[in-house]
C-alpha cells in the first residue's frame, strides 16, 4: 500500500510554486507587448528575453505541479490560459509591427479558440482531451520562433529573423494538423463516454429489476406462510 505524498495538496489550493509560477508568466504579457510597444532593437531584444523566461516557466510548472501532486483547480484553469495570454498577445503585437502576415495570426489564433472552445466542450460531456504530440511540437516549435522574430537582428551570426519566420510557419503546420488530433479524439472519447453512460444505464436498470423481482418474491413467500 503506497503511502500518501506529505506534499500533495487539495485542488483547490491557490498558494503552491506551480500556481504562482502560472502568475509569473501572467504578468509578463503586459512586459512583453510594452517592451516591443517602445519600437527599438534593444528593447526587442529584452522583449525575447523576457518572452523565454515565461515560456520556460511553463515547462516548470507543470513539471512541479505532477512531480510533487499539486495539481489544482486554479492550475487547471490558468496554466493553458496563460500559455494563451502569453503567445497570442506576442503574435498580434508582431503583427502590428508588420513582422508577421495577418493571416498567419488569423489562423493561429482560430486554431486557439477552435480547440479551446472543443476541450471545454469534452470536459462538459466527460472527456479528456491529452495534448497529442503534434501539439506538444507546435508548442516547442512556437516558444522558440517568437523571441527570434521579437529579436530581429542577427547574432553571433545567425539570422534569427529568418530562421523564426520559418519556424513558425512549421508551427501553424504542426497547428493545423494536431487540431485534427483533437477533433478525431473529442468524438472517439465523445462515443466511448456515451457507451459508458449507456451501459451505467443498463446495469442500473438490471438491479433496479432485480430488487423488485426480490420484493415480489418476498411478499409472495410472506403470503404463502399467512396462508
């Protein structure tokens, strides 16, 4: 018998290292589109800066949250609206700048309300939706080509620009693509979730027969003694 973890807390716990992290990358959304708002190189490139360290404090909440069993409501809720926050706000601002085609903000961010809109709605019925792999590349692909586009410039000789632009039209692919991921699961989850209900349901009604099968029998037996 495995022993409870000390350190595990309710779900509805605020105040844990996850949560707090959650916040942190929060409050460098406004950071980040002020910093690029300025409009000059140096500034871009603390910008990047600033947009990697939220971006590695999204793989270090959820690895603490899992390693020490601080899985939380609020965590549930913020973490995946922060990656959002965060990554959406970077994109239209680089497109107000005009380093990135509208249309590849568009589709990026219908992707976004398209699959957040779909968990939502699997949740609502009972299904969980797992990040699929396309998705987990989508995101690393992402939180890389979006500081290099913040930075612009080249350095120690790389062509940062490029190389970001590139990197995020294979992120829209990989977006594209593991947005069929999730639909194809939603309805096969949607199906098993139903069938479970369904079969519930039977068992249910099954007992629910017998116990009054039982009952009849014992009146009968009641009855046949009295008489």
């Amino acid at each position: 018998m495995t022993e409870p973890n000390p350190q595990a807390q309710d779900e509805l716990t605020f105040t844990n290292a996850p949560n707090i992290l959650t916040l942190i990358r929060i409050t460098f959304v406004p950071l980040v589109v002020g910093l690029l708002f300025i409009g000059e190189p140096n500034w871009d490139a603390i910008a990047a800066v600033a947009f990697g360290i939220a971006s590695i404090t999204d793989f270090f909440d959820g690895y603490l949250a899992r390693r020490h069993q601080q899985v939380t409501i609020y965590g549930k809720l913020m973490d995946p609206l922060a990656d959002k926050f965060l990554v959406v706000s970077s994109v239209i601002m680089l497109q107000h700048l005009g380093r990135i085609h509208p249309v590849v903000v568009m589709l990026l961010v219908c992707r976004e309300l398209g699959i957040t809109g779909l968990r939502a709605l699997a949740s609502a019925e009972g299904v969980v939706i797992a990040a699929s792999e396309g998705a987990k590349w989508k995101t690393a692909t992402q939180m890389i080509a979006i500081p290099f586009i913040m930075a612009g410039d080249a350095w120690l000789g790389l062509p940062l620009y490029p190389i970001g632009i590139g990197l995020l039209y294979l992120s829209l692919a990989l977006s594209l693509w593991s947005a069929k991921d999730y639909v194809v699961g939603f309805f096969k989850g949607l199906q098993l979730a139903r069938k479970e209900r369904n079969l519930q349901r039977r068992h249910a009604r099954e007992a629910r027969r017998l116990a009054r099968a039982a009952r009849l029998a014992a009146k009968a037996g009641d009855l046949s003694k009295k008489t």
